[in-house]
C-alpha cells in the first residue's frame, strides 16, 4: 500500500507551491507531482502595449528577483532592434545582477533553508567556547568569538523562554533526521542572525544604483536612466562609488569567510543526503555578465551538459548563439492551459484551461520547458558543472575548497563530483556561485570605475523600432538559473511575450512526452522517515530554492485532501 502525502503550500519560498508524493512500502517516494497554484497572465497583459514599458511590467513577474526581469525584458527589445547599449549600461545593470544574486543566495540558505537541516532548539546545549573554537577552526569570519556565540545563545534563550519563537515557530525540532550537533547549530544561529544584517549591503547596492529597490527603476531600453559625472553631487559619482566598494567589501568577507564555510561544514554532516535528490542530470546554463557592448565577451560561461557528465559539455559563448536559441521549448500538455505540443517561445501561449489536479492530466500553473525535448536542470548547480567543464577559474576553486571543507570536517577521503548532484550538493554549489558572483561583483565595479575615468559618461542610446515584425531575446543567468524573456514585436507593439524563468524550468509539470520534472524527479526515492511530518520533501524542495512566482505569472480553493501538513 502507498500512502499519499500532500504539502500545500510548500513554506519558506517565494509563491504558492504544492507538491504530492506517493510514497512506497520502504518509506521511499515512488511518484510525485510539483504544481504552481496561482496564475497571473502578465504575459498576456503586455500584448499590444509599447515594448519600450514592458520591463515596468514583467519586473512585477516576481517580489523576489525583481531586478532581473527589469534587466532581462530590455535586454530581448535591444536584441530585436539590434541596439548597441553603451559600456556604462552594461557595466551598471552587471553590478546591479551581481549584487542582487548575492543577496538572493544568502538569503535563501541562512533564511529559507537552513532551518531545515539546523536545529534551533538544540543550540541551547551547546558550550559557547567549543562552538567559538569550531568555528574559528573553518574560518576567519570575524565574528566567531566567544562573547558573540555566548550572546546569541542568551539571545535565544530568552526567545525561547518567552514562548514566542517568532521566524523559529513549528520548526522540525527534534526530527531524526536532524543530526547537527549542538555546537554546529549555535554557529549557525549566530550565522542566521549575522546574515540578517550581511545581506542588507547587497540590497543598498542595488537600492544605490536602481534608484530603489524592490523593483528598480533605473533601465530604460537603450542603456540606464542613472547620469554619471565624477563629482557632480546628485548623480552616480565617485563618492556613491566608493559607498559601494566598502559594501562589497563586507559581502566578500562574510560569503568567503561565513557561507562558502557553513554549507560545506554543516554537509558534512549530512553526506547520506549526497544519496538522494539527484534528478534530471542534463544541466543548462547561459553566458551572463557582457563586458562590452559588442557582446562577444562574457565573464560568467554558459553551456549545456548532459546525463551530469562533464565530457559531454556544449559551449554557449554569447547571446546570439543559434544552439540555445533553437533549443527552447515549453509545453502545456500538464498544465492549466490550451494545447499540448511543445512550442517555441516565439510561437508560445498563454491561454489557461483549468481542470482539478488530476494526476494523469493538468495539474499545474507551471508550463514544462524543454531542451532539445529534454529535461534540464538551471540554477547554482547547472553553473557550477558548466563553470567546471569550461575550465571557469573561479568555479573550479572554490569548489576544490568547497570539498576540501566537506573531507576535513567529515574525515571521509573520497567525495567525489557526483556527490554534488543531489540536495545537499545543490546547496553547496549555491555557496560556490556567491564566491564566484562576489568576484564577479567587484570585477564589474571596477570595470565601471576605469571606464569612467576614461571620461566615458555614456549611459543611454536611444531606440528607434521598424515597421513590420522583429523578435529577440534577453538572457540573463539569474539565482535560480537560466532566464530568457521573448518578444515578437509588430509595428512597434508586442505582438508576443513569453518568460522562460529558472523555476518553470525546474519546478515545471510533466511535459508533451509525459517526462517528469526536476523538482518531480529529485524527490524520486526519498526516504521519509515521519509522513506526518515530511521534512525530507522540503530538503530537496528547497535546495532549488523555489519562486512559483516567477515561474507562473487564482489560486486553487478546492484541492482534495489527503494528509494536511502545516511546514514552516
Ligand atoms: Ni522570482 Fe526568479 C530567479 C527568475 S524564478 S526568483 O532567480 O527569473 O526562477
Ligand atoms: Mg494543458
């Protein structure tokens, strides 16, 4: 007999998320389903409006990744008119990206994930000098002394004790399948609470930059609307410049000295979990990050690999690359719209057909991407094998460290590549991409430096659309993984709109051929120890670190039931 599981909604992400699960006589998962549960239609809302104004709309896609689908839907209007963007444009919305995937990531383990592997509660009991030592042992972070884990841990009683856990409330403490001992969870509350306060320079940066943020509102097609004099007072000077480099500097500190440590740290813990959520192994990622305004040249690699080995890997070396662009496609036959056959996004559409959730049927708000009819996997580990096979410097060393980490701390020799594809190593290859998206951070900002200096103060030129029907697309590799917005434009009106988003990719249904997704496939095999209290599910759910809004542009009421789990 096969009990089923249902987790609706799934916690802790960005968005409505539900996932099913059929779970067999050895208390493994035998089937699952991942399904969005809200649509919002943006794409068609954009139909016949000016593409001049469609980023205002499709950064509204997401309250999570704002600035991306701002930076991505001009990036496809400049690629339909073939508009040269100046070097200043390019140089910002890099810095701006960099910045915000810096955030995003450190957010998303210390604040979204991590709790599902560190136990709170059990950080009481830990001695506050061994906890100090430990971590002095892996690091120098600043903040590892012995007055600092004292603190936190009196911090945490008097939480604890006032019965109001706050963001800590109707965690799994206590799950079997928590195995951190006390000292390694103290470190990493006292982490959880430092990065609360890290993860605001990334945030200013972008605020700095785009004017605000959420949501920025400094690109315009063309180039950015920022004014840059060296020192005139209220534009982007020297003085705002120099504010940014001291915040990358405390965001270099804490991701090579705090994050890249803790992840590996606490996955050593946890090497059974190199076992299961393995998935869909063909890995997809795109050239980010222009560095001139030809776009022949990138400083973040992109590429296709397939059944996770890296001998097979394709290389795409910049935007107009013909191989990912004809390779896109994204079906409905599972989800809540018109239509099954997979279409390229050019042809796509966005016409919702809702049924009840049926299991053979349509069962989500999340179309299934397709490349080349295959499955792919986007996101932090997609990067981390596609950075390895290119031969990517920073890639490559910081995840040699990365595993150097895991093998001191758990005494085990051999941790070989494969150990990353699987739920624990998705968080580790997060960790890795911070170190790689902090350089590339400071590698743009003084990019932007030194051509200012040059006396370049060019940031915007301006468009000018055809009669008759263009198309483009904008790519941008973003937290989550691969994005590209297309757009058909017709007598300077947009004709067709389609995002192709990280989490649609991963989180998507079962498409034309009936395969499963990502999210679907990884959970293939997991033990769950507690149906009541699935803790398992959210492991692996999480290490993709999920944002259904995005990936879905109602929300379903009537859902059966079967077992009801309130996750945190
Ligand atoms: Ni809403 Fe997003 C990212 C995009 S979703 S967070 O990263 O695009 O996948
Ligand atoms: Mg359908």
């Amino acid at each position: 007999m096969s009990t089923r599981i249902t987790v609706d909604p799934i916690t802790r992400i960005e968005g409505h998320l539900r996932i099913d699960v059929e779970i067999n006589d050895e208390g493994k998962v035998s089937k699952s389903w991942s399904s969005g549960q809200m649509w919002r239609g943006i794409e068609n809302i954009l139909i016949g409006r000016d593409p001049k104004e469609a980023w205002t709309y499709t950064q509204r896609f997401c309250g999570v990744c704002t600035t991306i689908h701002a930076i991505t839907s001009v990036r496809a209007v400049e690629d339909a008119l073939n508009l040269e963007v100046p070097l200043n444009a390019h140089l910002v919305r890099n810095i701006i990206q960099a910045a915000h995937a810096l955030q995003d990531h450190i957010v998303h383990f210390y604040h979204l994930s991590a709790v599902d592997w560190v136990d709170v509660v059990s950080a009481l009991d830990a001695d506050p000098v061994a906890t100090s030592k430990l971590a002095e042992s892996l690091s120098g972070w600043s903040l590892n002394g012995p007055h600092e884990m004292k603190a936190v841990q009196e911090r945490l009683k008097t939480f604890v004790s006032s019965g109001q856990l706050g963001p800590f409330a109707s965690g799994y403490w206590g799950h079997p399948a928590m195995k951190l001992p006390p000292e390694v969870n103290l470190m990493a509350v006292a982490h959880y609470l430092q990065a609360l306060d890290v993860q605001q320079y990334a945030n200013k940066i972008v605020a700095i930059l785009g004017g605000k943020t959420p949501h920025i509102q400094n690109v315009a097609v063309g180039g950015i609307s920022n004014s840059i004099s060296h020192d005139a007072p209220s534009v982007l000077n020297i003085e705002r410049l120099m504010l940014i480099e001291g915040f990358i500097d405390k965001l270099d500190h804490f991701v090579k000295t705090a994050y890249m440590t803790d992840v590996p740290a606490i996955g050593a813990f946890y090497l059974d979990w190199t076992g299961y959520g393995k998935g869909i192994t063909n890995y997809l990622s795109v050239p980010d990050c222009p560095t001139d305004t030809k776009l022949l040249n990138f400083e973040l690699p992109g590429g296709y690999i397939k059944n996770g080995d890296l001998s097979t890997f394709k290389s795409i070396d910049d935007w107009s690359n013909e191989y990912f662009r004809k390779g896109v496609a994204e079906s409905s036959k599972h989800a809540w719209y018109e239509g099954d056959e997979a279409l390229h996004p050019y042809k796509g559409t966005t016409n919702p057909q809702y049924t009840d959730f049926q299991d053979d049927g349509q069962y989500s708000w999340i179309k299934a991407p397709t490349f080349y009819n295959e499955r792919a996997e986007v996101g932090p580990l997609a990067d981390v094998h596609v950075g390895l096979a290119s031969g990517h410097k920073g890639y490559t060393e910081y995840t040699n460290q990365a595993v150097d980490v895991i093998k001191a701390v758990s005494k085990n020799p051999a941790i070989p590549l494969s150990a990353l594809q699987s739920t624990i190593g998705r968080h580790a290859a997060r960790a890795i991409r911070a170190g790689v998206m902090v350089d590339n951070l400071r590698s743009q900002w003084q990019a932007l430096m030194d051509n200012v200096a040059t006396g370049d103060e060019d940031t915007f030129n301006a468009p000018e659309f055809p009669k008759g029907e263009i198309s483009g697309v904008g790519i941008h590799q973003a937290p989550r993984g691969t994005l590209s917005h297309w757009i058909v434009i017709e007598d300077a009106k947009i004709k067709n709109y389609q995002a192709v988003v990280p989490s649609t990719w991963n989180a998507g249904a079962r498409d034309a051929n009936d395969q499963i997704g990502p999210y679907e496939a990884s959970l293939m095999g997991n033990p769950i120890a507690d149906p009541e209290k699935p803790l398992e599910v959210l492991r692996t759910v999480h290490s993709f670190d999920p944002c259904i809004a995005c990936s879905i542009h109602l929300v379903d009421t009537e859902q059966k039931e079967i077992v009801k789990v309130k996750a945190l």
